[in-house]
C-alpha cells in the first residue's frame, strides 16, 4: 500500500493491514460471539456461526469505480 494517510485511516477503523494491498476487519459481532457468545440475525435465522465472519478486501488501494 502506498498512501500512508490511508494506511493510517484504515488502522483507525478497526484493519489489520495484510501486505501491501489488502485488509481485514473483524466485524462487532464476530468480536461478541468470540467473547460473550453472542449471534447477529445471522446465526439465528441462517444458522452462520459469528466467529466465522469478517469483513475484508483483497485490493484495497485498488478503485474499480473510477471514483479516483
């Protein structure tokens, strides 16, 4: 990853950077379910496990909406 100011913002909200390019954000219930147990609508209506999701992004300083 280039952008040091995105580096840093990325840090700020909760990412982990993984090399150069990509990132991983445990969601808050992933952190509920790992700690207290607890399930999203998810695991109740779906029957997915919490612990077992995250968000991430295999590109992050890559746009494919031209919005750059």
């Amino acid at each position: 990853m280039g952008d040091q100011d995105l580096s840093t913002e990325l840090s700020g909200q909760g990412y982990q950077l993984v090399g150069r390019h990509s990132a991983v954000k445990l969601c808050y219930w992933t952190r509920e379910s790992l700690a207290h147990g607890r399930d999203c609508y998810k695991g109740r209506f779906y029957g997915i496990e919490s612990h077992r999701c995250l968000q991430m992004s295999p590109a992050i300083d890559s746009c494919n909406l031209h919005c750059r």
